[in-house]
C-alpha cells in the first residue's frame, strides 16, 4: 500500500509501548493518598493516550479548568516519574517490528504529545529504542499532534521527505498530524484509541490490529 517509503515514525504510548499500567498506578495512588478507594487498572486503560488529562479525569474527573488542575498534574508527573518503567513493556510484536524494518534498511523514531522530561528517560532506559534516529516530544516543537510540526521535525531528523514517511499511532490526533504532514498514515488499532475505539471515522489510509501487519504494507516505489 505504501511505496517509495524510507522511514516509518510511530506514537510512544498505545503504540509502541503499554504504558497505561504506570499512568494508571501514578493517578491512582494520587487516590489512595487522600484516602479514597483504588480503581482498577482497566478504568484508567482507555485514556493513557491522554497523559496527565487522561489520568486525572478518570481518578477525579478533573477537567484542566479545574482550579487545583495545575497542582494535581504536577503531583501526577512526579508520581509518574518514580515509576515510569516499572510496568510498561513494549507490545508483543514491536521488537521483531523494528528488527525487521532495520533489516530493510528504514529508519524509525519516535513523535509523541508526552513531554521530553518523560519521553527523554523512558526511551533511554529501554533498550527497544537504542536504534531510534528521532526521538520527538510533545514540547519538542512550538506545536504538539495534531500539528503537523512534530511529524516534520522528525522527519527533518532522520533526513527523509515527509512524502517517504509513513505514521502509525492510535489516536485521532496522530491521523489528523500525519496527514496534515502528507505522511501515509496507519491505525493502530490494538492500542487505547482515545477512549472512543472510533477507529475507522478518522480516515487513517490502513488500519492494523497487531505490529507486525504493518510490514506487508510497506513496499519500495511511490506510495500507491
């Protein structure tokens, strides 16, 4: 589906990375501190893609014009920051993904609306992202997904046109970038989705349900 491709830039999390374990744990022991009960790992799950915003609306139904929003993500970030890693794993399928889009010879790296005081250490102490040529952040640029300035930026990075890129992620806001990027553009279907699941409206020009069906539709010559 995609040729004449020289490069291929994912999302960070619900794409690459499961990281709603940790995002979830971070928020949530904001609710045990205050002594009110812990929700279940699968209540936060759905809008780990969302970060702070995400985390705080699930565990206190906080919205970011809530006067203590400011203070509350802050405690959240420092939350996050103690255990950044200690339950987020790549999905089943990245690592081989890499591999293999390595052994044909396309370089890969990271575009993600998560800060670099995040991003930075995460993809440092996990060894997936040693082979990385970019590694972009929501504050890498004056402007976060759905602008198109973090997909160009990356691209930049690695040398590539954006017309040779293509962009895998599992939000709206990832789709909306990439094209606005002229990137091709992929569905991850099997990450958080926005909490919506409402895939298939947001126009992506494929769709998988697992990493590794990505490969097949990367080819050599000009994106069909």
């Amino acid at each position: 589906m995609f040729r004449d491709v020289s490069a291929v830039l994912f999302d960070l999390d619900g794409t690459l990375i499961d990281s709603a374990p940790d995002l979830g744990a971070a928020a949530d022991r904001m609710r045990t501190d205050r002594g009110l009960a812990s929700l279940t790992a699968e209540r936060y799950r759905p809008m780990a893609g969302a970060g702070a915003r995400g985390m705080l609306g699930i565990a206190f139904g906080m919205a970011p014009d809530h006067p203590e929003y400011e203070a509350y993500r802050e405690e959240f970030f420092r939350n996050y920051e103690q255990r950044m890693t200690q339950l987020t794993y790549a999905f089943d399928g990245i690592a081989e993904l890499v591999a293999a889009l390595r052994e044909r010879g396309l370089a890969w790296g990271v575009v993600t609306n998560k800060s670099m005081r995040f991003t930075g250490p995460l993809t440092r102490l996990m060894p997936l992202f040693a082979s990385a040529g970019a590694v972009v952040g929501g504050d890498s640029t004056p402007h976060a997904k759905p602008h198109p300035a973090p997909l160009l930026e990356a691209a930049r990075i690695l040398g590539v046109p954006a017309q040779r890129c293509v962009y895998v992620g599992d939000d709206e806001r990832d789709i909306v970038a990439g094209q606005a990027a002229g990137m091709g553009t992929v569905a991850a279907t099997y990450g958080y989705l926005g909490g919506t699941g409402d895939w298939a409206a947001w126009g992506a020009d494929a769709h998988i349900a697992s990493p590794l069906e990505l490969l097949p539709l990367l080819q050599t010559g000009a994106k069909a």
